[in-house]
DNA sequence: ACCGTGATGGTCT
DNA sequence: GACCATCACGGTG
C-alpha cells in the first residue's frame, strides 16, 4: 500500500523527515528492489535559491509544479540522474530529493545494476583494446546473470565486493538511481498509484529524531539546514561542500 | 582516510 | 558558454 497523498501535500520542510525510514520499491520484469530511505534534502522552490524551481516553471522542473507524491528525475553532469518526491500542494513547486538509502529487498539485483566499476575487468578490456559497444553496463549485468545463480555480487568478485559493499548499494542520489534501475523514463511517475512500478510505501520508520544539516553541493543557498538524515546509519553519504569548477 | 580531478551532456543565459 | 542537487579513481599520508 502506498502512503497517502495528503501526508505529501504539508510543506516541504515537514515532509522531507516524515520520508526517512519509508521505502521506495521498484518492480521490473527483472525483478524488485526496495531501499529504506534514510537521507533526503528538501528543496522550497521560490523560497530557495538552491531549487530548481527558484527561477519557475521549465519543461525540466515542470514535475514539481503538479501535485504532491510524483517523481521527478532530472540527469546531471552529463552522466548521472538524481530524483525527487513532489511535495506540497499542487501549484507549489516543491520536491524532496532522495539522496540515500539501504537496500532492503533485491540485494542481488541492485548489486548487478551497480556493477564493478571501473575495476578490473574494465580496465582489462580497455587496455586490450576490446571494443565495447556497450559492454561498461550491459557486460555486466550478462555476466552477472549469466551463471546459474551461483555467483554472487559484483562482476570482479570479493575484492570488487571489498571496494563495492553492500551498504554503498544506493549511498547517494545517482548511486541510488542506479540501484533501482531509475532513468528519464521513470520522470512524472505517480509513486502512489496503486499499479505503479515505482512506489513509495510506509516502511518500518526508524526510532530516534533525524539529524539536520546543510545541503550537499550546493553553491546557492549552502546554509540552510535542509538534509536530513537517520543518525549513525552507514548508507548516509558523506557531506560535501561546493567546489568551483576549473576554468580554461 | 582524505583530497584533487576528469568525465560528459542537458539546461539555461 | 557556463554551470551543474555526482561518481570513481589515483595519489598521498
């Protein structure tokens, strides 16, 4: 059963620590995976310089200007894709970005979504000149799959498993798009549609108060104390002020 | 463990 | 043309 719609529609600020400890599942011909949120950032639209509402309605942003429980999925850094719960009433362009989670159902498969990145096997193929027509994710998840279920975890074995464990499954908003097989495909999807493929659900909460502190990686508004998180739970990822770009 | 940096393309000015 | 709600890697300690 999804949550309810109106425990979306309070402001954002309210709604963001209510997300902690409930789990977003997606089911795929695949299979499932579910993560137990337990890091988000809430974003105030024309209140915060650090939205992507700040300036108004695009046809990028327009998701958070609907109503509340929808998914917005934006790509950055011409590699990765983050996403967002619309909150708030409709009109208001709000959204909680979820930056963190515990795999708590289809471990296997988040692992194989994620890969060994980068590791041996990559830099094998590269050096030996293998070309790849998309072997860097569709190689791995065939190698993965392949066997008769008998190997578990990342393409590259224990060691990969060493640098890749499983608490770093879905630590951090691209990583934890990855591990849910979350894309452009997946922007405006209605989390709390009964048939939806990806849904939001009330999961097992957690016990104490969450811990507040400034956004990641923001340059506009980097003060605010918008994050939250679970206190002491390992799938939080680490914080990271903004860092200027290089120029030429 | 921590820090610096390159990769890579969509979006907005 | 600048900016990016990031990630993984390699170097250093």
């Amino acid at each position: 059963m999804p949550v309810r719609r109106s425990l979306l529609a309070a402001p954002v600020l309210e709604v963001a620590p209510k997300l902690l400890g409930m789990v977003l599942r997606r089911t795929t011909d695949e299979g499932t995976v579910a993560v137990r949120l337990t890091e988000v950032e809430a974003y105030d639209g024309p209140n915060d310089p650090g939205s992507h509402a700040y300036r108004g309605q695009t046809a990028r942003n327009a998701v958070m200007f609907g109503p509340p429980g929808f998914l917005y999925v934006y790509f950055t850094y011409g590699m990765h894709f983050c996403m967002n719960v619309s909150a708030g009433p409709d009109g208001q362009p709000s959204a909680v970005l979820l930056r963190a989670g515990e795999v708590v159902e289809g471990v296997e498969l988040a692992r194989r979504r994620r890969g060994a990145p980068a590791s041996a096997e990559t830099k094998f193929n590269q050096t030996a000149g293998v070309r790849s027509a998309g072997l860097s994710g569709a190689g791995v998840r065939a190698a993965g799959s392949s066997g008769a279920g008998v190997q578990p975890g990342p393409a590259g074995g224990k060691a990969a498993a060493r640098r890749n464990p499983d608490w770093e499954l879905a630590r951090g908003p691209a990583r934890m798009c990855v591990a849910l097989g979350i894309d452009r495909e997946a922007n405006g999807v209605d989390l709390l549609a009964r048939d939806a493929e990806v849904q939001l659900v009330p999961g097992p909460g957690f016990e104490g108060e969450p811990s507040t502190g400034p956004r990641v990686g923001l340059r506009e508004a980097a003060d605010r104390p918008w994050r939250f998180w679970i206190p002491g739970d390992p799938t939080v990822s680490a914080y990271r002020p903004h860092v200027p770009k290089k120029r030429a």
